[in-house]
C-alpha cells in the first residue's frame, strides 16, 4: 500500500440487527471521530449481515475499492460468529490456530472463576499473516492484516472493548499514515436553546469559509461543532479556527461550560475541587439521575457526599426535614419544597451547597396548573438559595435530563458568576 | 426482475455528513420498518459521500447484487446532489428532461409567494424510463426504475418527504412483492453470560431453520431476537416461532426477564405492583442509577419510596443507619456493609423492600484486596436478607450498569421464585 496517496477508508458494521429497524451501527462515528484526527476521512461505510454470502460480498468490493477496511464485529464465540472465516475467503488466505490465545482467553475466564465455554475455541483462530490485536475487556482477539490492496482491521462489536482496543492498538498504528492536519473544537452550552443560538451567531457565517461548523441540540445541550483541516501543519489549522473560536466565544460567553470536550458534571467537580466545596443533592422526579450524572466523574467522592432521592412525601419529611405543613400547602411540586430539599440536604451532610430537584416528569401526574414538565430547582448555599420554576418540553426521560442539566447549570452560573446569567433555554 | 425468487434488498444512504462523526442516518431505519411488514429484508445498507466516483462504485455494485434497490437523498437543488446523474450514468442511460415537473416545481415557489431558484431546474430531469414519485411537501421528485437488473427507487433525504413519498408512492407499488408475513420477538436474560447463553442453546440451531435468530450482549444482560417470516400468513409465522420459543425459553428459563421488549426496571416494577409491595434503595458505587433507572418507569412512584445515595462513610451511618464499628471494621465495601445499607433503607422507609449497592467503580480507589469491579449487593426483606459478592469487568460506567441489572435481578429472583437460580454472568 502507498504510504503517500490519499487513502480510501471503509468502514464495515457486521450484524443482521443492524439491518433490521430496531438497533444501529454506532461504533462507525467513534472510529470517523478518531480517523479524523489524523485527518483520514471515512468514504464508504457498508452494513452487512451475518450471512456467508452478503459478507463475501462486502469484504471482496471493499478490498476492490478501500486501501483501509476497519470490519466491526462478528469476532464472538456464537455460531454466527464468520467474519474472521469470510475475511479470511475474500483474502485467499486460511485460518491459523494460535495456542497462546486460547490460553489468554481461557485466563480470561479462570480470573473470574467461570468455566470457558467450548464455543470460544474459535476466537483462537487468525487469519494467517494478521497481526493481533488484544482485547482487554472481551475475549475476541482483533486483527490487524496488511496486504498490498489494503490494511484490513477487524475489531470486536461491543463498543467498550471496540473503543479500548482501537485506542491502544489500532490508533498507534494509523499514525504513519497520518495525511493532515485537523482542528476541532467543540463548544457546549447550557441555558440556550438552538434557535437563539442560531440567532446569535448567523451573521458571523461568512467568516467560516476555512473551517466546518455544525449546530447539534440535545436536550438541554446545544453544541457547536468546529473543524479546520490543514495540510500543512497543526499550527494552521489552529491558527485558521482561532477567530472563529473568539468570535464565538465573545457571543455566547457564559452560555458556554466547555470547550474541550467536557460534559457539565466534569465542569462542576472541577469548579467544586478549586473551590474546595462539597456538593450533596436531593431529587425527586429525577430519581437518582443527577446523583448519577455527578457521580459518573472518576475522583467525585471527593467533593461529592451523599443525595437523597425523596421520592415519597414521606421521605421529604423524614430524610430532608422538609415542613409537613409547607409540603401540604404548596404541595411536593413547588418553589418553597425545593428550596427546602436542597437546604434540608446541605445541612444534614454538612455540604457546602445543596442542590434539589422536584417536578412532574410525566406521562402521568400532570394537572391544569401543574402541568408535566413543571419542574422546580433549587440551589442553597451557606448564605442564601436560588430556586428556578422551569416548564420542560419533552418526554420522561428528556424532562430528567433538562432537569439535571438545569440544576447543575445553576451551581456552575453560582460558582462561576455568583450572579445570574439571563436564561435563553 | 423475477416477482417469485427471494429479493436482495440494498438501502443507499447518499451524503457526506453521514461519514462524519456528528450524523447518522435514520431514514434506513424507517424503510427497513415498512419493507419488514411486507416480509422483506434489507440485506445490505451502504452509505456514501456526495462525490461521483464513490457514488458511481456504490451504484454499480448494488446493480450487480441487489434486486431492489432504494437511495435516499442527493435529489436536492444544490451543486453536490448529483444522485440522478450518476445513478443514470450507472444504469448506462441518460437524463431527460420532462417540462410538467419543471412547471409542478415553480408552482411550488408561486404558491409560497417565493421565486424559483434556477438551481432547481435540474430537479426536473429524470431518468429517462423513470416513473416519477411524487413529493408532496418539497421540490424533489423521486423515480421509481423498473430494469431487468434490479427496480431501483430514488427517494429525498429529508425524512418528512422520504416517509410522505415512501407511503403514499412507492409502498403500494410494492405490495406485489410481499413475500410473507413476519413476527418478530425479544428474549431479554440477566444473570448470564453471552457463551454461557450459546453453550446451553447451540445444540437447538438446527432447529431454527425456519427463524432468524441473534443474540446481542450489552453489560449485564443478553438478548436473543427471533424472526420468523412466512409466505402463507401471519397465524403460520407465529406458529413457526412457537416451538423455537418454547425450546428456549425451556433452556434459558430463570434467566429471561422479558419476553416482550421491556426493560429490566419495567419488569421489576410490575412485580412489586402485582405483590403490593414498596422498594427503597441505597447506593454507594451507584450513585444514584439504580434509584434513576427504577424511577425511568412511569408510575414508580406507586411503589418506589427513597434512594439514598450514601457516598460518603458519614452518609452511610448517618442516613442508612449503619453502624460504625462495622464500617470501620469490614470498609465501606463489603458483604456486612451491603446488608446494613439494604436493611437501613428499608428500615428508615418502611418499605418492604431494600435494596444496596457497595463497590468500587474504579478507575481509582482499587486495592489488591478490594479492586476495581468489586461491588457487594443486597437485598433486605421483613425476614431475611441476601447479599452477593461481585467482581465485574469494565470501566466505571460498565460497572455501574452491571451493578444496577446485577442488583435488580436479585430482587425479581426473589419475587419470582424466592430462592436463588445459579448466576452465569
């Protein structure tokens, strides 16, 4: 393979699911994602099912067109299981046995206490000349075959064992073949919805000729996307998306929690940790997803103590000290209730601020003048509180998310500003 | 084409956003939908970037495999649709134009008060033989290309139009084509592995000739989906699967949570309805995921009380009642503190049952005796208690996810069948 042209990249999503309406490829955009970096652009992507004949079809026009084929999944132990038999007819080439991997895999299986089942013999096979690919998290072997029509990878289905393997052992790999440069930023925001965000920053849309811009919404996140590609160096590239990034950022300022990739539970563990301030929360509608969200970031017991997911009237009353009087005249859903939540959660952990959640998430549980959707978040600290009335569109599930988002939202505007920032959500 | 002989079907996604990292096509899985309920499958999904040599090897190549064939998108007004063009130039014929779309397209604009872009006058040529497909909501008209290689179906990408046109043009057209009738189910396992599963069912795959089965592994749970397609009737497809369901469900028995799509959180959820009783929850490693799944479910309020996520050692003794010499004698990660977690919640609550989860979700904080993936979970009930011992692989949120399904599935075991099925996970 010439180190030097411009390689064709196809990517190969082996599973019949993926044919049907109810499961979709998605390993593909986490490898576009890092092939990218390395300013490889993916031209074909092919979807196939697990069948002898559609396989030997794909992989045989893929070695016909592709000077990189990256083929995921279809590496297990299970009788559908032939990509590595396929890909090893469409090279020409047989299966090798290699003792050593069965003995990894078997490892695998003794560290655990299981038996290994007869079926992942297979995964000791290789396709003869293919170097191999470890799998830390899974037993099947990757592959990685270079031939002159083309470097082929087979990688393994389930994306966490995809992702680690293609990090450690595919990507290191790739680098020679590195033809460019690329720059790319992502701006996350919180508090703006996409139309207003659109309608700051349009007029500026002519000064991004150099650069690839994309507006992406998510439930209480709108993020905008910016690459620069360079062939030259990585200094052009940054340098041709710099005025960009600062015009941008001088638009939508405090909007903007993250330019480097980071989700809002990081922001705020970063913020909590320079401040020195413990967190704890109480939620009622979310459930437990806020604790969740916050406690997903490795290192957050630092600065994380305790929620209480006050789901009954009951517990408000008896985890949060919540007024029972209070809680029968406002009811459960309301500004005074969260704002004694998020009080009664700070002062029996002793947390710095306390950060409270209550609100109809719906289907069910809506009335005329507490609608699903209506959502109350509180914020309290040493010397004061902050409560939101927020009217969430959406369903179950998205009113949760805009929920954390919004209560997390208001500790980062605290910690950042220690005032409010008008919101455009 | 021959109307009798089992179809090659191939979806054409064309545009260069779907080979980036940020879009994914969708409309596929729409199309995969309507065709299923005609009993016929896609065999082969490709998508391709909005230049004439990828789309010209992607043309070609479906002509050659596939009977039928449907691109989505590339018929727009812009320089980079060239969808017609070139899958005119791969069926070797030529563009025509036809003046009375040209004339429907203007009409378009005057209706809304708009002048016609000249871009949009190449919208108005078709391929020649082509019926037109008309577009109800935008300018671009579809073709439908009935050739002795393949039918070929050219459709707008906008999914609006592409469902608008597909169910009012094109799915009449192919009703001629229904090969049968297709019923479609999902057995979903918790408490056992992915070869586990296939060692204790591989013995029955010859019997599923007449199904299409695959089975999906995700962290801590294990889906087999069964298709079964026939060509007399519904009443047939059905009892086509019955044998192959009972065979296994017969062999996989204790490990099915659902049988009909549901999740792990609805299945429990409807338990503790139909036993009227209460849950409440407490969570280290967790942090509040457990209590967030549970409370995904509409209703939970009837019988999820409180979730305490007890982070910190203070929390554990303070809300959960756990007693200190305990804590301090065995750590926070262990089979002792896992029960007293479970019995405090419930206990505090006075619900029926508690539920906890102690562990360590790395990727710090492990040691050679407590490492990373060891988690302790429990459940408590008015007369006894259960605790079980888990090492599980993954990174922090796989052994969040593993916790929550492996914490879950001792209570289903526990109202299902109140004593212990042997875990295979």
């Amino acid at each position: 393979m010439n180190d030097n042209k411009k390689k064709v990249i196809e990517i190969i999503a082996v599973g019949s699911e993926f044919l049907t309406p109810h499961y979709q490829d998605t390993n593909s955009l986490y490898l576009a994602s890092r092939l990218n970096e390395l300013g490889l652009k993916v031209s074909f992507k092919s979807i196939v099912g697990d069948d002898r004949l559609s396989l030997l079809s794909c992989f045989t026009h893929a070695l016909k067109r592709a000077d990189m084929i990256f083929v995921i999944g279809g590496l297990g132990p299970t009788a559908d299981d032939i990509t590595r038999e396929i890909y090893s007819e469409a090279l020409g080439t047989d299966l090798e046995f290699i003792p050593g991997l069965l003995k990894n895999i078997k490892n695998r299986f003794d560290r655990r206490g299981l038996d290994m089942a007869s079926s992942n013999k297979k995964q000791a096979f290789v396709i003869q000349g293919a170097q191999i690919l470890e799998n830390k998290i899974g037993t099947a072997p990757g592959l990685w075959i270079d031939d002159p029509r083309a470097i082929s990878v087979l990688l393994p289905g389930p994306p966490m064992e995809l992702k680690t393997m293609f990090d450690a052992e595919v990507f290191p790999k790739l680098e020679k073949y590195k033809t460019g440069f690329q720059v790319h930023k992502i701006l996350k925001m919180v508090g703006i919805t996409e139309s207003r965000t659109e309608s700051l920053i349009s007029d500026l849309y002519p000064e991004f000729e150099h650069v690839d811009l994309s507006l992406l919404a998510y439930p209480g996140q709108i993020e905008i996307h910016i690459t620069s590609h360079s062939v030259i160096s990585v200094d052009q590239a940054k340098s041709q998306i710099q005025p960009q990034m600062e015009s941008l950022t001088k638009r939508l300022d405090k909007y903007i929690f993250s330019q480097c990739g980071e989700e809002l539970e990081e922001v705020i563990g970063k913020l909590l940790i320079k401040n020195k301030k413990t967190l704890s929360v109480a939620e009622s509608c979310t459930g437990g997803f806020l604790g969740h969200r916050i406690t997903n970031v490795p290192g957050s017991s630092q600065y994380f103590l305790q929620g209480i997911q006050a789901y009954s009237n009951k517990a408000k009353i008896q985890l949060l000290g919540v007024d029972k009087n209070e809680l029968l005249e406002h009811g459960a859903v309301s500004d005074e209730v969260a704002r004694l939540m998020a009080e009664g959660t700070r002062n029996i952990s002793g947390a710095d601020f306390g950060l409270a959640v209550t609100g109809i998430a719906g289907p069910g549980g809506g009335t005329k003048e507490k609608p699903v959707g209506l959502v109350f978040t509180s914020l309290s600290w040493d010397n004061g509180f902050k409560v939101e009335k927020n009217q969430f569109l959406g369903d179950r599930s998205t009113v949760k998310t805009r929920s954390t988002q919004k209560a997390m939202d208001m500790l980062r505007r605290h910690l950042l500003f220690k005032e409010a920032v008008p919101d455009r959500s």
